[in-house]
C-alpha cells in the first residue's frame, strides 16, 4: 500500500474508532456530571483529564510509531537479518504494510502467509482491518491456519512476522506456531518478531489498550518453549521491540 504522511494513525482510528467513540461518550458523560455533581468535581475532572491524555496519548503515539519512525521504513532490519537471504517469508494475521517494503529491501525469494483464524483472533478491529487486506503485487502468498501453516522444513533463511504474532492469545497457540517457524529454518535461518510489549510506555500511551499486548516474560518463554533464542532485540521508539530469533543449540 501507497503510505502517506498521516496513514498509520489514520489506519488505528480506523481500526479501533469505536473504542475512541466510548473515550468521547465517556468524556462527555463526565462533563455533564461536573455540572450537577459539584461536591464530587475533583474526582470528575481526574477522570475527565485521564480520558482525554488517553485519547490524545494513543493517537500521538501511533503516529510517532507508524509515520514518523523507521519501523515501516525497515532501516532496522539491516542490523537484524542474516548476511544471507536467499528465501524468506512474512507472516500477518490478517493485515499487511510491511510486504512491499520488504520486497525492495530483501534479496532472494519472498512469499506472504496470512494466518488469520476468525476463532481464535475475534476482536472487531481485526474483522475491520481484514477488510482493508489486498495481495502484494509481485509477492506469492496464501493463507493458513496459525497451527497448521504448512511451511517447509529447513527451507527458509528469514521468517518475519511484524505486529502479528500477539493475536494469538494462549501460550500454547504461541508456543506451537513458533515452533513452525523454527522447523522452517535454515541452519543459519533467523525469526524477526516485532510486537508492542506490556511495558511502562505501552501502558502509559494506551492505558488499558495494552493488556491486549503481551509482557516481554510472555514473548521470552514462548520462544524458549518453540526451541528459539534471543540473538539480538532493538526498540524502534520506546514502544516497539524488535527480537532477532535464532534456532537454539
């Protein structure tokens, strides 16, 4: 997809507005209370100014994340990606503004896997984006299920799954999809995984929107359960983590 200036966190309204509705309906209900409820305006006008940082905080925040900084610009993934690519694949579960990007920056074979499962990934904003999903022109890709992707064993160099991998919610679905992407694997074969942790900033710019993103704890023991191990992590912004994932000894 052609990205402009504001499309990121065009894309998060768009995706979650009516979470931003219920923010606003909330904001205004506060407001009328203030009115009729003058003993109480202390504890009013909290609530009412925590309303409104959360607003603000998530939309500033997306669009520092996905339209100022790299992470759709992929400048990062040169100092995370083997030397070697000769085949690689990008997995989403569902939505994709990463395929073309990485199409020009990659060498070698690309391919495209979605493996949204309507059961085990329910939230509407994901029935939203899956609306807005188009193939990338040039890139061959199909669709699978999380537990069943059908991937080749020992046949790719790199396997990226940007901003996708949280949608799967159970420590078992994680630990058996990863250990998909680990058979996948080349003997000198990297996983890039990059997702939003449940981390002080996350929480602080989101608020109760982050419990939908796992801990760093949670990432860390599916990947050691899959058979994989961290060979190098970067932030892009306070936000974002990147973990580089290398098959384990």
């Amino acid at each position: 997809m052609t990205r402009h200036r504001y499309t990121g966190v065009l894309t998060v309204i768009e995706f979650n507005w009516p979470k931003y509705l219920a923010a606003l309906a909330a904001l205004m209900t506060l407001m009328a209370a203030l009115e009729t409820h003058l003993t109480t305006a202390a504890l009013l006008l909290s609530a009412m100014a925590a309303t409104v940082w959360l607003m603000m905080a998530s939309v500033l925040a997306s669009h520092w994340i996905y339209d100022r900084s790299d992470l759709y610009r992929l400048g990062w993934l040169a100092n995370v990606r083997p030397a070697k690519v000769e085949r690689w694949v990008t997995l989403n579960a569902g939505f994709d503004e990463t395929a073309l990007g990485l199409a020009r920056r990659l060498p070698g074979r690309g391919e495209m896997i979605d493996f949204h499962d309507s059961e085990l990934m329910s939230e509407d904003s994901i029935a939203r984006a899956q609306t807005h999903s188009k193939p990338a022109p040039g890139l061959p890709g199909r669709s699978a299920q999380p537990l069943h992707l059908g991937m080749e064993v020992g046949a790719y160099d790199l396997v990226l799954v940007i901003l996708a991998a949280h949608e799967l919610r159970s420590h078992h679905a994680r630990t058996a999809f990863f250990h998909q992407l680990r058979t996948a694997l080349r003997p000198s074969g990297r996983v890039i995984v990059v997702e939003h942790l449940r981390n002080p900033a996350n929480l602080i710019v989101y608020g109760p929107g982050a419990l939908h993103f796992h801990t760093r704890r949670t990432w860390m023991g599916a990947f050691a359960a899959s058979g994989l191990e961290v060979g190098d992590r970067l932030r892009v912004t306070p936000f974002v983590t990147v973990f580089s994932l290398e098959a384990a000894c």
